[in-house]
C-alpha cells in the first residue's frame, strides 16, 4: 500500500518536501486545513520561521488538528523550524509547541541568517555516505533525553533525533537532491507505534 504524507503548506518551501517525499514513492499532497489531514499516515513540518507558523497555524486551526492527527496514530517529521514546533521544551522560550518529542531545542542556535551554513554529516541510519546537510538560522538540539534516539551530531550539537513516530533534523533536507532522510521517514517512521 502507498503511504500518503502530507506536508504543510503554510511556509517554508513545501513544494520541495512533497518533490522530495513523491521521488521515494510516496503520495504527497500539500495541507493547509484540518480536513486535509485525513487519511495521511504522515506529516511533514517544514522549515520556515516557527513563530509566524504558530499564527498561521492557529488562523487556519491547525494546531489542535495536528494533535489529534499525531494522537491518533500519525507520524511526523520536523524540519528545521518545524523540530522547534514538536519539541518537548524551547530554551528561554515559553512559545507554543506540540511537545511530542523529548529534545530541548534553541532557536536560531548558530546565529543568524548570515551564519547560516553547509556541511557534510554522517547519519549512520541512512548509511555510510555522507549526508550534505544546509543550515538556514538553524536551530540547536542542545539535549535529548535518554529515550530519544540520537540519529546524528557533531560535538554537542544534535542534529538528527527520532522518538518513535516522531522524526526531526535542524537542516533543510527538501533543498538538496538527497533524498534519504524523507525515505527513513516514509519507509521506517510512518506506521510504528
């Protein structure tokens, strides 16, 4: 059976991640409303700034949606901004936030957009060949606790996790030709318990 993600498609570059999740065989459609969550088996929440997508969220009902989606079995992959939105706690930061995985996370941990960056990682789950990962005023995983697993970091810096349903990562995946962090989560994250 195909899987069917939706990613959401209130900011950030949406249109990569359905590309991308579509180029690994899955259905991908775009979501902006609650009833657009039916029938997905995933979501992807993209990057993008984390407090305009919390009003955009909100103005469109999709915050408690969401909640219910995950609640009721659905799996869901944060990106960059998106990893701040399923965060268990925000350093300094009382924002809203989903809390479904167990990391703290700091915005904009490296700086801002002029220190955004690109680098080679490893992420062992994906295999040996390095992963080009592209950091745009990233955040910072700066702990997780010891049921969350640690997919990838350098020095303290976690980059990578995954509890469960629940898949994040601190770069922007969807804007490389890589495709192997949305086919963990299509293929190994999507329909766990």
């Amino acid at each position: 059976m195909q899987k069917k993600i939706g990613v959401l498609a209130l900011q950030g570059d949406f249109e990569a991640h359905q590309k991308m999740t579509q180029s690994v065989g899955a259905d991908a459609v775009q979501v902006r409303k609650p009833s657009e969550l039916g029938g997905l088996h995933g979501l992807i929440i993209p990057g993008g700034e984390s407090t305009t997508l919390i009003k955009l969220m909100r103005a469109f009902a999709m915050d408690d949606a969401i909640q219910a989606f995950y609640n009721k079995g659905g799996a869901i992959f944060g990106t960059c901004a998106g990893s701040i939105l399923v965060a268990k706690t925000i350093v300094n930061s009382s924002q809203f936030r989903f809390g479904l995985i167990d990391i703290t996370v700091e915005r904009n941990g490296y700086g801002r957009q002029v220190d955004s960056f690109e680098k080679d990682i490893t992420i062992p789950v994906l295999g040996e060949k390095s992963v080009h990962a592209v950091f745009i005023r990233a955040p910072r995983i700066v702990a997780a606790s010891p049921a969350t697993e640690i997919l990838s970091s350098v020095g303290e810096n976690i980059l990578a996790a995954r509890s469960g349903r629940v898949l994040v990562c601190t770069f922007h995946p969807e804007i490389t030709d890589d495709a192997r962090m949305h086919r963990y989560f299509v293929e190994k994250v999507v329909g766990t318990k």
